[in-house]
C-alpha cells in the first residue's frame, strides 16, 4: 500500500519521479502527488484518481528542478482526495514530506500543536507528523536532519518518509520503521523507493534502511545514516538483483497474465539448488541450523494473510503427511491479538510474499518473544521478514507486480513441500523410495503446469459463458479445499463477484441451499484423494441444477459426463495436485474480470502489500 519515490540530483526529477510512480501503480492506491523544488520554490501538484491524471493536472505547468517527492496515496487517515493526497507541507510551508505506513498517536500530537497555534488543512496523519518536525525543528533550532530524529522519538506506529526543505536542492532526509524504504545511490544523486522497482533503471547500488533509522542523502557530502536513539550507523550498500526486464510486460497485456504464465519458471527457480536429482536429496540451506529443532518439536504453526494463508493450509496438510508433526495455521492478524499459546519448543513458520506484511511481523515479535523459533517464507530478499525471522528460506517467484498474487503462492506451496519431504526424511516418516519417487515427480511438475496453460483458450470461452454470474461456488476436498478457497479469492480480488470456497463434503452443511441453474459451482475432482466422495457431491449439484465446471484428471470420464465445461489436468500424485489445479482457477479468473472490464493488475480498494493494521 502507498508508494514512496524521491530523486535529488543534476538531473530532471519529475520524470524520473512519476516514472517511478508508475512502476508502483501495483501497490494499489486512490489518489497521487508530486512536490518539484529547487534553491527557491516549491512546485506542488496533487490529485485524486491515477498517476495519469496527474499527469494531465501538471500538464504545460512548469516541472523544473533537480529534487522532488512523489506519493500514491491508498487512504487511510482521512477520505481520497485532493487535501488528504500527499506531499503534505509544514505549517510555515517549508517542509514537505510523503508517507508510508500509520501514526498511532497522531491525534494527541494533533491536539498539542493545535495549542500550539499549527492549522491543519488536511484529516491525515502524516499532516501532523511533519508539523511536529516543524515545530521541534524551530523550538530546538537544530537542522531539519536532528529534528526529524527528535520527532520520531514522539511517535507510536509505523512510517517510511521523506523529507524535503524549499530552498535547499540538494539534500533529502529519509526515514523507516516498519514500512519499507530502499535508498538508490549513484555518483552524486539519490534515488529513493517503496521498492526497487523505481530505482533499477538508474543504478544497481542500494541502501535498505532497517527499522529505527534515519538517513541524510545529501549530494555534495558522504551519507549519514543513525538511528532515533542517535547511534551512528555503518554504510551498507547492497547490489540490486532483479533487472528491469523481470518488472516489464514483456508483451502480455497485463502482469497477472505474465505472471501466470511465468510459474513454470519461477517453479524451476525456487527448486533450483535445493532439489538435487543427481543425489536424489532436498537441499535446504537456509534452515539446516534449525534441522534439530524442526525434527523435535511438537508443533508447528504457520501464520501467515491472505494468499500465503492458504498456502499455509496446503503445507499443513503436506507436513503433517509426511513429518507426522502436528500443524496449526493461524491468520496473523488473529494471532497476535488472541493471547495464542506458545512454548519455546514450538517452530512458526511465517508466510508473506513481500516480505514486510505488518500483521505477520507482528505475530513473527509475538512469537520471538515467547523463545519460539521463527523461520520465514518470502519473496523478497532484505524485506523486514527475511530479517525479523531466525532463518528461512526464499522463493524465487521474481518480481509479482499484480497485486492478485499468482506464482509467489505457487512458489510458497513449492518450498513448503521442499521442507515437508526433508523433515519428513530426517525424521524417517518417509521410506527412501517415497521420498526419491516424490523428488522426481517435482522435476516434472514445470513442464505439467505448462501443459495446463495450454488450456487458456478453452478457459477464456468457458469465462465467457460466466462473466455475468452474480455468485460462484469453489469445491475441493483434502489438499484441493485451500486451492478451492483460493480460487473463490482470485475471483473476488480482481472480478468483484462474490465467490466462496468449501470442502466439498460441507455443501450439504448449508451452502447446497445457495445451489440452483444461476450458480455456477467450480469443482476440483482430481483422481486421486476421495475422488468418489466429490463424485458423490457433484452429483449432488447436478440434482438441484447446479451449472458445473469441473478441474479433473486427464482421461477422466464419470466427472466429465456430469459437467457443463471440464478442465483437464495431467496425473501426478496427490500431493502435487495443488500446484496444478490452481493454474485454471487463476485462469478462470483473470478472463472474468478481462470481460467484465475491471482492471486485473490494480483492483478496486487492494494493495498488494498490506503493510499497516
């Protein structure tokens, strides 16, 4: 949510900076503005609506100068519009600043600088924040470096900012707790983003500043980097990954659809290193200091939001199969506000794409704090979780820029089968022959999940046939009710129609009463895994003229004459199935909302990285 991007420089910065706006459109958001200075004046446009619009407010106005802050705003504090978009500006108008993430205690803080004389134009927090760093900065008389410090130490909640002063051209102050911000060097110039996506055009050495610090990124002088405790803190600048290439469209018309069609690779590339075929072994680096404690423990709970939640519920099933360790898996925004029991035996493995989920850190402390050994699933490399945890181990999904998220959940069920089969080994609960048979049927799951996308143009006619349906019903029994419950959020992300998932014996507990020719029912009915249960409840829908689209095994017949449309899969074992039967149901989806005209990679109300309550 929200996207931060700031240049100071030699070069133009409005390009560059609503460049990188765009390249943040991803995150989702309402409302969009920009703040241009140089040694004079600052140049001021906002707006609510998209980086377009802005575009066309600022257009034939006069964009010149060498630094500028740009902001998309997805609202928190305050309705979308024009007053509450960001920059906001100090009191006296000399401060500008852009905002990530939440201030707690801005209402007290409010109330104390409006006794103060401050007036406050817009209902957002952030308003309050820089005119506190105002006021510290003129009552203390220190640089604006010293008193954005100062500030923070009177502030509950979590913030990435950035700070600008009119008049001074050369020089940004920036600062993060519990939101991310990354800091782009180059030979006299600084690039500043939510992410790397705006920087990697412009240099490949970057600066993650961890939580509690404060950077000045002047242009003329070396950077300083402390933390609010007014610690000085070494300089570590890292080498970016990613290309620019991985963020581009690459001729698809929308990144969900890349992104969809990019899993067999992203498949191949988290197993790449841990799946040794030549051994016959799982490889799992990132943990094997933790092999001990994950072989003894009693429990196992995997917290996680959204999308990595029903991966969790997929590698509840697969761990517990195979390590016979019992496994629970917990929303984290429940858990850690439910008094949860946790023993300092117990492993938690917690689940987030990007990284920097704020309910999921908080569980992650919840649990550190109780002597649990935490170990982290995620995507992004540096993020705040990959830090927070003990251990963990990385997908290599690449950049997700769709917030609908497609193969970081295909690469999350890949790494939690990868340490379901090496736990489940160590521990003897799988013979040497499941355990090599296991191995080589993964290899050969890349090419199968290419085999399924070869189904695209019958599911986009099958799309057709639905696109106006007002409810959707998602079956699945045993490893297939998550991929069910996933397929219902899909279609509720991006198309707007009401969808939910079951197991599918839990049709004739309530939900059968729904069932009549207008609701169409998506069954998940592979061969193997209670397969003659889920017949039996497909019939049950076909009673009550249920209209039936069906995700079945190749060569399937008994599913296949009782369905309206039937989507084939190859055979693979049970426990695999998942990471194909997903592939139609993203599908299915993504061609749904296409004709229905919503906009499938930035959709109403979502971000795609929930990173406050």
């Amino acid at each position: 949510m929200c996207g931060i991007v700031a240049y100071v420089g030699y070069r133009d910065a409005y390009p560059i900076v609503v460049e990188g706006l765009k390249r943040l459109e991803y995150r989702g958001y309402d409302s969009t503005g920009v703040n241009i200075g140089n040694n004079k004046n600052f140049k001021l446009f906002k707006t609510k609506g998209k980086v377009s619009d802005l575009e066309l407010f600022v257009e034939n106005k006069d964009v010149t100068g060498t630094i500028s802050i740009g902001h998309t705003r997805w609202a928190t504090h305050g309705k979308p519009n024009q007053i509450n978009s960001h920059p906001h500006l100090s009191g006296d108008g000399r401060l500008s600043i852009i905002h990530n993430g939440i201030i707690e205690n801005y209402d007290s803080l409010k109330k104390v600088l409006i006794q103060k004389n401050h007036v406050f134009i817009s209902d957002t927090d952030t308003e309050v924040l820089i005119h506190l760093i105002e006021e510290v900065k003129m009552s203390e008389n220190v640089t604006l470096f010293e008193a954005v410090r100062l500030a923070l130490t009177q502030v509950v909640g979590a913030y990435a900012i950035v700070i600008m002063e009119k008049g001074n051209d050369r020089e940004l102050i920036v600062a993060r707790k519990g939101s991310p911000l990354v800091v782009g060097v180059s030979d006299n110039e600084f690039f500043v983003g939510s992410d790397a996506s705006p920087i990697i055009k412009y240099t490949d050495e970057v600066i993650y500043l961890q939580d509690g610090e404060i950077a000045r990124l002047n242009c003329d002088e070396k950077i300083d980097i402390k933390t609010v405790d007014d610690k000085k803190v070494p300089l570590n600048i890292q080498k970016l990954e990613i290309k620019l290439e991985n963020i581009e469209k690459d001729g698809f018309p929308h990144f969900m659809l890349k992104e969809i069609y990019e899993q067999p690779k992203s498949i191949v590339d988290t197993m790449r290193g841990r799946l040794d075929l030549r051994n016959n072994e799982i490889k799992l680096g990132g943990i094997s200091e933790y092999s001990n404690k994950l072989i003894n423990t009693k429990r196992i709970i995997i917290v996680a939001c959204g999308t990595s939640w029903h991966a969790g519920l997929i590698g509840e099933y697969i761990l517990e199969d195979f390590t016979r360790i019992p496994v629970e898996v917990e929303y984290a925004s429940e858990f850690r506000y439910r008094n949860p029991i946790v023993n300092d035996d117990d492993v938690i493995i917690a689940i987030s794409q990007s990284g920097e989920t704020a309910d999921t850190l908080a569980a992650i402390e919840l649990a550190k704090s109780k002597g649990a050994t935490v170990l982290g699933i995620c995507n992004v490399v540096g993020s705040s979780i990959a830090r927070t945890t003990h251990e963990g181990i990385y997908t290599h999904a690449g950049p997700e820029i769709g917030v609908a998220s497609t193969k970081a959940f295909t690469t999350q069920v890949i790494v939690l089968i990868l340490l379901a089969l090496k736990v489940g080994r160590l521990k003897g609960n799988l013979t040497l022959t499941e355990y090599h048979q296991i191995i080589s049927e993964l290899d050969l799951i890349p090419d199968k999940v290419r085999k399924v996308l070869k189904t695209n143009s019958q599911i986009e006619l099958i799309a057709q046939q639905f696109k106006d349906a007002k409810n959707f019903l998602y079956l699945g029994r045993g490893y297939n009710f998550p991929v069910a419950l996933e397929g219902a959020l899909k279609l509720k992300e991006i198309s707007y129609i009401h969808a939910e998932g079951y197991p599918a014996a839990e049709m004739k507990h309530g939900p059968i009463a729904l069932i009549d020719e207008d609701m169409p029912i998506v069954v998940i009915a592979t061969r193997k895994g209670n397969y003659e249960k889920v017949l039996s409840n497909i019939q049950e829908v076909k009673a009550r003229g249920g209209r039936l689209i069906s995700i079945v095994t190749e060569g399937d017949v008994a599913v296949k004459e009782l369905s309206d449309y039937c989507i084939e899969i190859p055979k693979c074992f049970n426990e695999l199935t998942p990471l194909l039967t997903n592939i139609p149901l993203q599908l299915l989806s993504y061609h749904i909302a296409l004709l229905r005209g919503c906009n499938v990679d930035q959709p109403r109300n979502l971000a795609k990285s929930v990173t406050v309550e």
